[in-house]
C-alpha cells in the first residue's frame, strides 16, 4: 500500500514536473557533509573497496540492517520534494532527522535514539565553515537549528528542541555540481554550550517545494572538527587515528605549522588532513601562508576549510581565510582538507610564513 | 516333476520381515543421499551457465529500463546520474529446477547498480544494491523490497523461503562487481 502511495507521489511530481517550464527534475541532492550528517558519516563509515557496505558503528549498522543499503547510497536525498520550507505540524517530532517519511527513500531508522551515532567534536564559540553537499545546484537558503540547553537526547527529536542559529541564502560552492563538493559558510557556533547536541539543517529550495534534512550528531568538549565513530577501529576517544606529525619548527616566517593526517577507511582513496598555525613571533600577523610539496600524487578533493588554495599540487600553498589571517603572538588558527591519494609517509615538511 | 520349495510359515514371515527392512534401509539410505545432495547445493541452483547468462539478462534488464521503468520498480535514478552500471549476482530461480534459461520464469538475484554521472569512483557512485526479484517472461519486471517496514520481512516476502538466506547475505560475487567496475570505468570515461 505504500509503495502505491511512494509511486502514485513520483507519478504526481513527475507529472507537475513536466508542466513547469524549465523544471529541474525531481531528483536534486543535498546534505550537510560538515559537521557531517548521520547519512554521510553513516555512508563513510560502511563503504567498502569494491562499493558494498558493512558498516563498523552499531548505529549505522542498525539503520542498514531495518532499511537496507540503497537509502544509505543515496545519502544526500535525505528529501520532501512537497517539502515547501514547512516545519512543525508538517514533519512529525520523532521524525526530523528522517525528513518525516514521505520521501523517495525511507530513512526512517536514521531517527532513531542512540547515542552512538558517528560524532562531530567542537568547541563551543568557535567559528566553523559548514559544508553542504550541491550535488544539484539550486537557488535556496539553508536554516541551521541547534538542540537547546537542557533538551534530552535519550528521547525523539522534538522542534521543541531545536533553536535557529542562521539562515543563509545561497552560499558559494567549492566546485561545480556531481562529485563531492558542497556548499559552504561560515558559522559561529554558541558559547555556554558543552556536551552532546545536534545540528539540523534544513534546506528550502527557492525554486521548487523540495527540501531536504540532515541531522548532525555533534559534541562539545573543545574538539576541532574531528569525527569519531567512523569507521573500523572506533574508540570512544575523540582522538582520531593520527599518522605520524611533522614537529613544528621556528622558521624566519614568524609563524609554525604542524601536520596531522587522518586515515578514512570509509573513504577509499581518501584522508583527510589538518594544519595547526601558531604564530611565534611577537607582534599580531595579519596573514599567514603554508605551503608543502607532495611526493605522492595527493590531490584535494574540493576546498580546504578556513584556509584557501593559492597553489595546486604537488607545490601546495594555502593561505588564511578572510577571517583568521589576524593572529595574536602565540594564537593558533587551523585550516583543514580532504585529500585524495594515501597519506604521506613521512608527512610533509611545512614552511610557515606570516604577513 | 517340478518341486517347489516352500519355506515353513515361520521363515516366511521372518523372510518378508528382512526384505522390508532391507526395503526400508534403501529408502532411508536413498533420501539421506537426496537431503545431503540437496544441502550441498542449497546455493546452487542450476548450470554454471544458467548462473551466467541469468545474469547478463538481469544486467540487462537494469542497465536498459528507461528513468520511468527505474522509478517504477522503485530505483531513483535521475536524470543527472548519466548511465547505469550494475554487477548482478543470482542465487534462485523459479520454477526450482530449471536448467535452462527458457524455463526460467523469474530470477532472484543481489544487485549493486552504479551511476555514471557522479564522475566519482565505482564505490561512491553506487545507489543502489540488494536483492531483487526479476520476472523474465513476457515484458522483465523488476521487484524490489518494499520500503517503510522491516527490511528482513520485505525480503523474505520477495523470494522464496529457500532463498531466504542467500538473499539476507551480502553481495558474495566478487568476480561480478571487478567486471560491473571494469564496465563502468570504461564509460565513465
């Protein structure tokens, strides 16, 4: 009966569709990548080599094992295309990180109430580039929510417990659309917060009634971005498996930049990796530059986060961000990617120059 | 003159009494061979080459439906996703027993489809696997598991009860998706 119900909706978008000119298709795709929703991190955490999943965490193991592989292969149509930007009343609580359950994928066991999920560790009061996944392009805003202080995370996800962070209209992209880029901005996210929250994101086309959801499962306790729970080898340590660092060392730039690099099994011919800055010298900078030359063929798989591309590889130079180049003395600023090829062994020498 | 020999009442009855058992022993012996070949062929369901060309019609199939046959059988494959590539691995048929693929009226096979259009590897561009029902007379259908319920429940209502635990397990046919990716790099381009 469902399933006559899901056919008889595509049959309906499909025949609007045809009727409105210059109609994207229904199928349009978009989910927050950073600070990674369950579905990604889920997809990363149980895709193998040769494209089969068998996932490592429980929860993700769980949502697979009540709804099969192919939601989690398309984990970013997390969507309602009679979504229409409506919230409470529209989609049920128990029901937001799913997008309620009309859509063309059940993601329902993605609602579900754990507390292993794959995680996201932040500081409190930091600033964050968010990236959203443009597989298809669209005119829109995306509204971030955070859960409040005090909310229960041993219970269904009520709108009663989220808050509006930001709004944001149409946001720069890191590449064209297909493939892995995303939309991004920067967000500052809430002092006075500790602990475990989620991010949801709501993403409300201008041009269409579709919409799309992604519930971010995040902690803070002073992390960086790290994602735990992905992946094999999990710990409940928010230290990510860390390959071996280069040791900062003074250079005449003023500034130090230390390597860390992090494996992704989840990720076949990715890592992803971060640059620590810290400005040793005695007066404030006002822009920073790092750069190293790969040996391996490593690559970027779209843009570094909070710090920008000035030099492809395999000579690499990656300056600050419009809004960390102003380092106080002794004030560190961290910039990170996601690369494609193996991680470098020994990692990188890095040289560190200020301005 | 002819003499018969007839055993005394008592030998024939203790006669009869072997034969059966010797009857009954045979079939025993005759169903335990049956049960143990059955067992050791539970993941076989015919010919090697009813397996094979089972699956090429099953890729077939898949890679060929237009966008609306996909979104009938409940793939959601769009426009952007360029072309479909799939590894398709069979583990039953029916009618049990077929041995060619003209008696075949419906294939039970895992599938794992890739799309194209992501221009990403084999592995992040697949978007859709499982095991799927394949009606092969008259025009092919495609069933998939329903959505929106348990999953297991979906899939045991798919196929039959024999092949409920092949179709639980994963994609076992390596030599399948190292072929599909050959395929789908080879388009992908």
């Amino acid at each position: 009966m469902r399933k006559l119900r899901h056919l008889a909706a595509l049959a309906c978008t499909v025949l609007l569709a045809s009727f409105l000119v210059g109609s994207s298709p229904a199928q349009a795709h978009g989910v927050t990548m950073f600070p990674g929703s369950r579905t990604f991190l889920c997809w990363q955490d149980g895709l193998r080599e040769n494209g089969s999943i068998q996932s490592y965490n429980p929860a993700c193991g769980a949502a697979v094992a009540q709804s099969g592989t192919t939601p989690l292969y398309n984990w970013f149509a997390v969507l309602r295309s009679d979504g229409g930007g409506r919230t409470t009343g529209f989609i049920p609580d128990g029901q937001i990180c799913s997008g309620g359950s009309g859509g063309p994928y059940d993601f329902t066991a993605y609602n579900a109430v754990r507390d292993d999920w794959p995680l996201t560790h932040l500081s409190a009061g930091s600033t964050i580039q968010v990236r959203h996944s443009n597989w298809a392009a669209h005119p829109g805003s995306f509204v971030v929510y955070i859960t409040k202080n005090g909310w229960n995370p041993a219970a269904p996800l009520k709108w009663s417990d989220l808050e509006v962070l930001t709004s944001v209209a149409n946001p720069p992209q890191s590449g064209g659309p297909g493939g892995l880029n995303y939309y991004y901005w920067d967000l500052q996210l809430p002092s006075g917060k500790s602990g475990r929250h989620i991010v949801f994101t709501h993403w409300i086309r201008a041009d269409s009634q579709e919409n799309f959801y992604s519930c971010s499962d995040v902690v803070f306790d002073g992390g960086n971005g790290e994602v735990t729970g992905v992946g094999p080898g999990q710990s409940p340590s928010p230290t990510p498996t860390v390959t071996p660092t280069s040791t900062p060392t003074p250079t005449p730039g003023g500034c130090t930049a230390t390597w860390r690099a992090v494996d992704n099994p989840g990720w076949p011919g990715h890592f992803q990796a971060e640059v620590t800055v810290k400005n040793t010298g005695s007066t404030a900078t006002n822009g920073w530059r790092v750069q190293w030359a790969y040996t391996g063929g490593q690559g970027f798989e779209g843009a570094p986060w909070n710090g920008v591309l000035t030099s492809q590889p395999p000579d690499v130079s990656v300056s600050n961000a419009s809004y960390n180049g102003r380092l106080a003395p002794n004030a560190t600023a961290a910039f990170g990617f996601n690369a494609t090829g193996s991680v470098p062994s020994p990692a990188p020498a890095l040289t560190c120059t200020t301005s | 003159m002819r003499r018969t020999l007839r055993l005394p009442y008592a030998w024939q009855v203790r006669t009869r009494a072997a034969v059966l058992v010797a009857a009954s022993a045979a079939v025993l012996v005759a169903v335990a061979v049956t049960v143990v070949a059955l067992a050791a062929n539970a993941d076989e369901f015919g010919p090697p080459e009813l397996k094979r060309a089972l699956a090429l019609r099953v890729t077939q199939v898949l890679e060929q439906a237009t966008l609306q046959e996909h979104r009938e059988h409940g793939h959601h494959f769009g426009e952007h996703d360029g072309q479909v590539v799939c590894a398709v691995a069979p583990f039953g048929v029916h009618p049990e027993g077929a041995v060619k693929v003209a008696e075949v009226r419906w294939v039970y096979a895992h599938h794992m489809c890739a799309v194209t259009g992501a221009r990403q590897s084999w592995a992040t561009s697949v978007r859709a696997a499982g095991p799927i029902a394949v009606r092969l007379a008259g025009r092919p259908t495609v069933r998939v598991p329903a959505s929106g319920g348990d999953y297991a429940e979906q899939v045991r209502a798919l196929v039959p009860e024999r092949c409920h635990e092949a179709a639980l397990a994963g994609f076992a046919d390596d030599e399948a998706i190292e072929e599909a990716r050959r395929r789908f790099d080879g388009r992908r381009g």
